[in-house]
DNA sequence: GCCATTGTACTATTTTATTAGTACAATAGG
DNA sequence: CCTATTGTACTAATAAAATAGTACAATGGC
C-alpha cells in the first residue's frame, strides 16, 4: 500500500465519507494507535489526490466526532476510538441485521460464498478480540 | 418494513447507489425471486419519496448489467442473479480482506462489538448456507 | 382503434461534492 | 523576533446528484 488510506474515485461513496471511513478502520483495527499523528492535511491530500479542503473538512468532522485532535503548527492525533451511538434494544438488534445482510450482499455480489465470508470475519474478529471501549458520551443532537 | 426497500436521506452513498444496492441485496437474499416483477418505476418512486427520474436510472443500469429486464407497457422483472466478478487469487483474497474490514470498522463505529457481529455473521450465513439463492419466498397471488 | 399503463428521453433547476486559490492563526524551533 | 509548519477560514468555480416537469414509445386490455 502506497499510503495509510486507499480512495476509489470511482466509488460512488463521496471522497471525504470514503476517508472518514477508511481513518475509523484504519483505528479500529489497530493500524493508527491512540496518539499516533496522521499526515498533514496537505500531504495527505498529496498523497490521495484530493483536495486539502476535503482532507481538512473530515480531520473537522472526526475531532467533532471526539476521534481525532487538532493541534496548528504540529498535526492531527489520534484521541480516542470511534464511538457509536449504541442505542439498545430491537432497533439496536435491527440495525446489526441490516448492516450485516447489507454486507453479505455486498460480497455475494462479488462472488465470494457465505463460508468465505464467514471465515474471514473470524479471521479478523479474533485478531482483535474485545476492546468494545465503554460508551463515551458526547452532547450532540 | 413497508416497502421492499429502504433507503436513507442521511446516508452519504447517493440514492442511486443505495437502491442499486439494495436491488441486489433483495436478490441475492432470495427477497426477490427470478422473473418476479418490480414496482414501476413511478410507484417506487412515491414509496421510497425520491424522483421517478432516480429510480429510472437505476433501473436502466441493472439492465445494462443484465440483472433486469424491462419491457414497456409491462414491468421491469429479475433476469438473472448478480454475478461478481470472481477474480481468483491475491486480489481476490484482498478484495475480501478490505470488504470485511471495512464492515467491522462500520460495525465497530456503530457501538457493536467484534463478539456481537460474528454472532450476527454466522447466523445469516447459516440462513443461507450455499446457495445464495435457490428459497424463494412462498407470496399470496 | 382506443386508451390506460409502463418504460424511456429530454430540458431545466436546485442542492451537494469537489476543486482551486488565498489568507489567517497558532505552534515549534532557531 | 523571525520563520517555516500546521490547521483553519473563507470565496469562487466546476462537476455530480437529485428533483420537477413534460413528452414520447411500446405494450396489453377493452
């Protein structure tokens, strides 16, 4: 891999959502650890291809999101891990059965087997066991 | 649910993505069976409140792909199954590698934990077994 | 033949995403 | 103090996505 983050330009998912997504796995699975400092937002946007405005308008969106720090004149740093809203419940139950069918349509449609599939969400869930972090709570609305 | 497809203004994929997707999903799931009809273009439209114009575009694109087939005056009917492209070797294993990553990050991010999602993982797959397909779904006629 | 239904094609408009460029603000280092 | 580096804040321009509306084309039922 080139850089930390791969970009498709041809993913119909928006560049600064397809970041925002590739930073949050690139911690959840332990490539980025807490306090470990990202590229400036002009180099990443070098390195991607992109625009620094869309590279700094996600760096925004995830400190607001608790997940990075800014500091100027030193960088980006990771602060904590990726939190999500955790509502309980049959919503909660729903959403992981949305989610999950989404997904293994998604590789169906690729052509991979449910039994490739399977194994490959065993693989990487065992690599990182449990480390579900308590809720943090932010005040947002 | 109250229609076959659920889409989300709030979701950064485009609607037309969304529903392209969610198309497939219904197929691959067996939600929708072969040469089972679709709803019109316009009356999808008003289920899923996005333009007729949308739902057309997608329409035509599945066709292209060969997974719909359209007649005027009639309908818009499942063709065939999606097919993926079904590289073999190292991309392929990566492709599946980075899907699967990506899914966990999203799961991750929404409050779930590794233990939770291979729980959900393995019951759908289980749903499902080998064939992708093959159940169709009993419906009053 | 008539006509309602369905997919298709087009134009126009608005909103969103992305880029480009410039300038400013805070920090660290000499 | 000076300056390079970094994040931040704008404005402007372009491209893509989505909507609204109208019209046309093929099909099937009567």
């Amino acid at each position: 891999m080139a850089s930390l983050f791969a970009l498709d330009a041809h993913d119909p998912l928006p560049l600064y959502a397809q970041l925002e997504r590739a930073i949050k796995a690139a911690i959840v699975t332990g490539r980025l650890g807490l306090e470990q400092q990202l590229p400036t937002v002009r180099q990443l946007a070098v390195d991607l291809k992109i625009n620094a405005n869309t590279v700094a308008r996600v760096y925004a969106e995830l400190e607001a999101q608790g997940i990075l720090a800014s500091r100027r004149g030193v960088g980006t740093f990771v602060k904590t891990l990726p939190a999500g809203a955790s509502s309980t419940g049959v919503k909660r139950a729903q959403q992981l059965s949305d989610l999950t069918e989404q997904f293994l349509a998604e590789a169906a449609g690729r052509g991979f087997t449910s039994e490739e599939v399977l194994l490959q969400v065993q693989r990487l869930c065992a690599g990182r066991k449990e480390k579900p972090h308590g809720r943090r709570e932010k005040k947002e609305s």
